[in-house]
C-alpha cells in the first residue's frame, strides 16, 4: 500500500470515531432516539415492560375515564453539582368518580427514571409520581420531560423538570 493510500484510510478510520463519539456525547444515539420518538432498539425509560404496558393499556381502555389533577407540572432543581441524582415527586389526585390507572410514563431522556403506583387509584385518592434525574455527564441547563398515560380523559399528560448542572 502507498503512503498517500494509508493516509486516506487513516484519515477516515479517524474522523468515523470521532462523529462516533460526537453521536454518543450528544445523546443522538439509538437510545435517545428510542427515548425521544420511540423508534430505534434502545431502552426506553419507562417503569413498565413491554408486555405489561400492553396488559395496562387493554385493562385502561375498558375503565371509564376519570380525571387527573397534577399539583405541579414542572419542578426546577435549581444548580447541581454534576454526578447527582436528583428526585422529585409530582403529586396527583384522581378528581374524577371512577378509579384512575396509570398505564405508564415515559421519560424523553434515558437519564429521567419515572415511577408511578400500579395499582388503581380510587376516586378521591391520591397519589406522586417520582422522577430521578442522574446528573452525570449531563453539564448545563437541562430540562427533561416525563410524559404519563392513563385512562384519565386528557390521556397524555406531561410533567418536566429544569437544572443547572456545574
């Protein structure tokens, strides 16, 4: 092989690793993608599998609707020190007259773990929604999402929070 070849190929073996890892340091990778649009292979972070979402999303659509009231939407952390986990709790009420059943919630970032009581909530009860954030290799103003399904009447409903990581 020639000098002028085994540059070329260097060159290119090169800049490959390094939009590789501009991928991975951005958050582009599949995960991400898979977080944000729900495509790809990676691991949502959501707090149910697969085949449990199906079974709560079939147990949901044969409950009447009632109605969710979130207390807080959005939560800010303030400045973090990077490397933190952070946790917040959203707290809800069933304001409706049949029982609530969240199906699941869905963080738009695989570093946002959401969880949430499985079992149904009677009207008139209450209940949190916990979001951990993990701060690592995070630095910056951050502002991730959480969005929930129920068989409440507004269906979807997203809670978010913001931080300064230093």
């Amino acid at each position: 092989m020639n000098a002028q070849l085994k540059t070329i190929l260097l060159t290119i073996l090169t800049l490959s690793c390094f939009v590789i890892a501009l991928v991975e340091l951005s958050g582009v990778s599949s995960t991400a993608l898979y977080n944000k649009y729900g495509i790809g292979q990676g691991g949502s972070k959501s707090s149910v599998s697969k085949k449990e979402e199906e079974e709560r999303l079939q147990q949901a659509a044969a409950m009447p609707k009632t109605n969710l009231l979130l207390m807080d939407t959005l939560h800010d952390f303030g400045t973090i020190k990077e490397g933190t986990l952070a946790r917040h709790s959203f707290h809800f009420k069933n304001t409706g007259s049949n029982p609530l059943l969240i199906i699941k919630a869905q963080a738009s970032c695989g570093c946002t773990v959401p969880s949430f009581p499985k079992q149904p909530i009677a009207p008139g009860g209450e209940g949190d929604i916990q979001v951990e954030f993990d701060s690592h290799h995070r630095k910056g103003r951050q502002h991730k999402n959480v969005m929930i399904f129920s068989n409440a009447t507004q269906e979807r409903m997203s809670v978010g929070f913001d931080a300064e990581v230093e």
